[in-house]
C-alpha cells in the first residue's frame, strides 16, 4: 500500500483510470496515511471510503483548507467563532473537484480566516513543518502544504491572499500554485479580503498542479468575478526556456534575505541560462511598497467581510450577556484571535472618516501603481521571477511577538496578490536558516501576465525538471 503514495496525481489518475488501481483502494491508502496526522495538519478527516467514479480526477484524494464551505461538514476558518459549524451548501471549487471525480480527504488546519504567515494563528493550534517540527510550515495554508509536504495527502488546495498559497508551499518543499484572481469562482470560499483572494493548488510537481487548476477553473454565475482561462489548461511538457526572457526585480532582490536563499535563488538564474532562457534585471519601482499597501487594503476588506459574525445567525454566541450590544461585544471578544483582532481594528481604523483618503484611498494609488509596473515589465518580459519567502522556515514563536517582522515574510508574494497576477512556487533547493540549522526548502516564484497560466505552467515543468528537486522531510531531529 505504501507503493501508491509515492505515485503523483498524474500517475494515480492514469493508472486508475486503466484499471489497474482500484479507486477505493488508493483512497483508502491516503486515508489511513492522513490518520497518522502528527502535524496538526487536519480539523477533520474522511472516515469511510470512496467508489470509482469517471472523470480526469477519478478516485483522487483531495485536502481541503478549512475556509471551504463543505455540506454537512465541519467548517471553521480555523477560528473559535465558527467550531462546529457545518454548512448547508459546498463551495464551487470543492464541488468541481468532485465533479472530476475527486473526494474530500479531510479538512486542514489554517491561520484564523487567512490571517497569518505562520499557520500559528488556528483557533485549533499551530500547524507543524515536516521537516522540522520545530519550525512553522508557512500560512495561511500551513495545514495544506504540511499534509502534502508530509506525506499525508496527495494534494490540496488552499487560498492566496497576500502569498498564502506560495509561501508555505516555499518553506514545506512543495509546489504552489496561485492563479490570475478570476481564474477560479470563490463561491463558498469564506472571504477575508475579496479583491485579493483566490483558490489555488499545492502539489507535489507542476504537473499535479496543472490537473488541479484544469478541474478548478471556470466562469461561476454564483461568482461575478470569475472569469476562468481561455482555452483551459493542459498539462505541461516544454523542455527548454530558449526565447524567454526572465526579469530579476532589483528593488526586491536588494532587500534582506537569508544568504541561503539567495544562494540557491542566484544558482537556480544560472539554470534558467542554461536552458536557454535570458535573465535581465528590470524595474518594479512601487513594488517594495506592496507590503505596506496589502497592510491597508486587506485589513479594511476583512474587516467589512467580518461584520457578519455577531452570534446571531451562525457560530457561536457567547453566553451571559445582557442586550443584544453586550452579545455582540461578548461573542467577538471571545470568539476572534489576538491577529483578527488586530486586522479588524486596523481597517476599522483606516477606513474611519478623516483617515479613508489618507490610508485607504492612498493604498490603492500604490495597487494601481504595481500593477502598472508590472504591465510595463511585461511588454519586454515573458516572466519576473524572485524567491517566493526571504527566509527558510523559522521557528514556532519567533515571531509572533513581532506582527511587522512577521509580515515581512511575505515580501516577495504581496506584489502579485495586489495585481492579481499568477505565480507559482517550485521548490529549487535546501538551504540553511541564517545562524544555523538543519537544511530547509527554498522556493523559487515564477510570476506571468494575467490568465497567462499555460506559459506559466510550460516554464515552471521545464525549470522543475532541471532543478531535479527530490529532497524530502527527513528523520532527524524534529524530522
């Protein structure tokens, strides 16, 4: 049995599909690895089996993030306010997976509605990285990248809010997948900041998250913003990148990053060189100030979005209070996290009158400005590529005494989020933390024009292929 988890999606599908694997039983060998759960990765977990059914994902196990609405299934964002709740309807991603023939394997754990870099603000405790279980995975998707990084589901999805997807897909040694914002209907997908999020994929290999992204997108009439991707998405086989010109941002590339991850950041440009491609540092002037804009516009957007959680409709509500005021106040206080919180007041704040203009309205001069930025890079450029996070996986606490320091570790994902350009993470290599450590994954993110994800995907397999990553969690001292 343990012979069908080191297959690929891709693998499994096709062998499923030919016979020669039967659905259930290759669902029921990820189920009883999901079992084995010691990452805190799952909230909840398929009890019973699964029939073959038709379709590109036939008998496919997929894990969930806990931010998917999923019918008769726990469902909690990973915050106290919404334990137990099961939802009355499934949210279009997840139901498209099933229609390709896929299956819940279980529900993962998750920073509080999205909010964290860390996966350490759960409601439910912090998600563990499986190559150190010292270390965090990376968030908001922590549990999702954990499960696949550790070998307790096949693949997964999660949402990119600010890098959510990408970086803990960096620092778990996987692939991430963060589509053009439109790609994929986020009906059903519980919202922290709308203009920002989107569903993605985490997969072992670009393939697997080609396949994911083919079940996935597609326009939704419950969702005006979705669009979908012409012509669909295949799976890729370019093995070159000659003719493709690469652009190094130099505002990002100067600021701080682990000697590690510039290292193998440095090595993986000459392995683009050497398959042909041509690498040039290009100007994103407004792009160093993503951070401070995304620290504006999702702050305000949550805390809109989070009004709906009062004690009235759904979720808890806190027990003794004396007028409907007082429950509000009760069942936020108790049952939203210290970093919610901290967001909810903050957008409250820069959306106060006297501040909208001078925060808000500014922030997204600054988006519109990135945007532009990158559409200028674009009309010379096939791709722009940088690290995906300054730094290897860091240390359980180490930051969470530090909200801006914690912030930073999505330096390099923020940008795109704010243009709502795709990018992917692929792992390029180990490197160790600044001070010393155990070797820990790097990612490399690859970044491409708006709905460009085929060409995106063809780069990402050829420069994959090359790099030859095979590394996995090991068994040493928090391994």
């Amino acid at each position: 049995m343990s012979g069908l988890l080191e297959l690929t999606v891709a693998e499994a599908a096709g062998r499923i599909a030919a016979g020669e694997i039967a659905a259930g039983e290759y669902f029921d060998a990820w189920r009883a690895a999901a079992a084995g759960d010691e990452l805190n990765a799952y909230l909840w977990r398929a009890e019973d089996g699964v029939e073959g059914t038709g379709g590109p994902l036939a008998g496919i196990p997929v894990a969930v993030k806990d931010i998917f609405c999923t019918e008769g299934v726990p469902t909690t964002a990973g915050s106290r306010i919404l334990a137990g709740y099961a939802p009355p309807y499934t949210s279009t991603a997840v139901r498209r997976l099933g229609e390709a023939g896929a299956r819940v394997l279980g529900k993962t754990n998750m920073d509080e509605f999205a909010m964290g870099s860390s996966s350490e603000n759960s409601a439910f405790g912090p998600v563990l990285n499986p190559w150190d279980r010292g270390r965090v995975p990376g968030g908001s998707s922590g549990g999702s990248a954990a499960a696949v990084g550790g070998g307790l589901a096949p693949c997964a999805i999660g949402t990119d809010t600010g890098g959510s997807i990408r970086q803990p897909a960096s620092l778990c040694g996987i692939v991430g997948l963060k589509p053009t914002y439109g790609a994929i209907s986020r009906y059903g997908m519980i919202a922290f900041a709308s203009s920002l999020d989107q569903c993605g994929a985490l997969t072992r290999d670009v393939t697997d998250a080609a396949l994911l992204l083919a079940a996935l997108q597609g326009r939704d009439p419950c969702d005006s913003t979705s669009v979908g991707i012409e012509g669909g998405v295949e799976a890729p086989s370019r093995e070159d990148l000659k003719g493709l010109r690469f652009a190094v941002p130099g505002e990002l590339a100067r600021d701080a990053i682990d000697s590690g991850v510039r290292a193998v950041f440095e090595a993986t440009l000459e392995t683009i060189e050497r398959l042909g491609g041509a690498i040039t540092e290009a100007p994103l002037p407004h792009a160093e100030h993503g951070i401070s804009a995304y620290y504006v516009i999702a702050p305000a957007e949550a805390s809109s979005n989070l009004a709906r959680y009062d004690g009235v409709r759904y979720g808890m509500r806190a027990e003794g209070a004396g007028d409907l005021t007082e429950m509000y106040e009760k069942t936020r206080a108790e049952g939203f996290g210290a970093e919610v919180k901290r967001r909810i007041m903050l957008g409250t704040y820069v959306l106060s009158s006297g501040y909208y203009d001078a925060y808000y309205g500014r922030a997204q001069r600054v988006r519109t400005k990135i945007a532009s930025d990158f559409a200028a890079a674009f009309a010379e450029f096939d791709f722009v590529v940088t690290p995906t996070s300054p730094s290897v996986a860091f240390g359980l606490g180490e930051k969470t005494d530090d909200p801006l320091a914690m912030y930073m570790s999505d330096f390099f994902t923020v940008p795109m989020s704010l243009a709502g350009l795709p990018a992917i993470s692929i792992p390029a290599g180990l490197a160790e933390p600044d001070g010393g450590g155990p070797r820990l994954p790097v990612g490399f993110q690859i970044v491409a024009p708006a709905f460009a994800e085929q060409r995106l995907l063809e780069a990402a397999f050829a420069l994959e292929r090359e790099i030859g990553f095979d590394a996995k969690p090991g068994e040493g001292a928090g391994g």
